[in-house]
C-alpha cells in the first residue's frame, strides 16, 4: 500500500465520494434560493413579454380604429359624390313622368292649333 498510485487512486475515490455527497445533498439546502432565482427571472421575463404585447396590440388597436375611421369617411364622400351626381331611382321615375305629362300636353296643343288652322 505504498504504491504512490494506490494512495493517490485511494484519496481520488475519497474526493470523488465526497463531491458527490455534497452535489446529492449539498444541493437540496441550495434547492430553494435557486428556485427563488429562477422564479424571480421568469416572472421579469414574464412581466416584459405581457407589456411588450400589450404595446403591440395597442398599436394594432389604434391602427385598426384609424383605418375604420378612414374607411367610414370615404364611404361617406362616395355616398355625397353619388348624391351630388345621379338622380335616384323614384326621382327618375317622377321625372320621367312629368316629362311625359309635359309633352302629351304639348303634343295636345299643336294638335288643337293644326285643327284650328
């Protein structure tokens, strides 16, 4: 046993059960402050993440609103364009009505004038 690799292999097998005592056991008393850590980071992790979407989604919100809003106007200046420049449908209908009454009446009196001639 006075090999000097024999005691050197002796106190690396000494160390070695020792490490990793400490590593099985050592750990559990270290367990709860590394939980506390890790628990702490993600909830910073978690805290930035939630307020970087929120500031996304108020983006989309206003940018959505500002759209609709856009879209409402043009809709309103088609509808004052086709207001302004087409007749609707029943005055057209009254129109060419009248129109009628107006040239019956006129044919009627040329016709009274070419018989009175």
């Amino acid at each position: 046993m006075n090999d000097p690799w024999t005691i050197a292999t002796v106190i690396a097998a000494i160390a070695l059960v020792v490490n990793l005592v400490q590593r099985i056991f050592g750990a559990g008393s270290n367990l709860p402050i590394a939980l506390a850590a890790v628990e702490a980071r993600l909830t910073i992790a978690i805290d930035g993440a939630r307020k970087e979407i929120e500031e996304r989604q108020d983006v989309h919100v206003h940018d959505t609103g500002e759209t609709i809003a856009a879209l409402k106007e043009h809709v309103r200046q088609v509808e004052f364009h086709l207001r302004d420049n087409y007749v609707r449908k029943d005055d057209f209908s009254e129109m060419l009505r009248i129109n009628f009454l107006n040239i019956t009446s006129r044919l009627d009196r040329i016709e009274k004038t070419l018989d009175t001639k």
